[in-house]
C-alpha cells in the first residue's frame, strides 16, 4: 500500500485508516488551539488533519480533504 487514492482510502475501515496516515501520511504541520492538538499529515494527492485531545492523551478524530478552507490555518507559515 505504497500509493493510495482519497476513494480508496475511505473505503478501508477506521483502523486501516490510521494505519495508513502512520505509514504513508507525511507529517507536515501541527495546529494548536486551546488543548486541541491538530496534526496535518499528506498522503499523496490528499491531506488529513487528525485531531488530538493534549487533556486526555486521545485521538478524537479525523478529516480528510483534498483543498479548501481547512487547509486556511496553516497558509500563514508559508513564505511566498
């Protein structure tokens, strides 16, 4: 599972998921707010933010998009 598609991606259960971000996702920012850890990860054509609770050591969830406004948050570190 070296490449992977956003469709072929969403088609693997929660655990596959994770495991894909850990193994194939590259770790490109870190977004904090309050104790809401935001992580973004690229994998190939498509990012995913995966949120993490600082308070109890947790992963809540995650996002996945191709552009848009998620990525918004992280534009302001980018020199042009």
């Amino acid at each position: 599972m070296n490449k992977i598609k956003l469709y072929e991606f969403l088609g693997l259960s929660e655990v596959e998921q994770y495991n894909a971000v850990w193994s194939l996702g590259v770790h490109v920012d870190t977004y904090i707010k309050d104790y809401l850890a935001i992580n973004l990860c690229v994998i190939n054509d498509f990012y995913c933010e995966v949120y993490f609770d600082m308070k109890i050591n947790k992963i809540l969830y995650k996002k996945t998009f191709k552009q848009g406004e998620l990525l918004d948050k992280y534009l302001n570190k980018i020199k042009i």
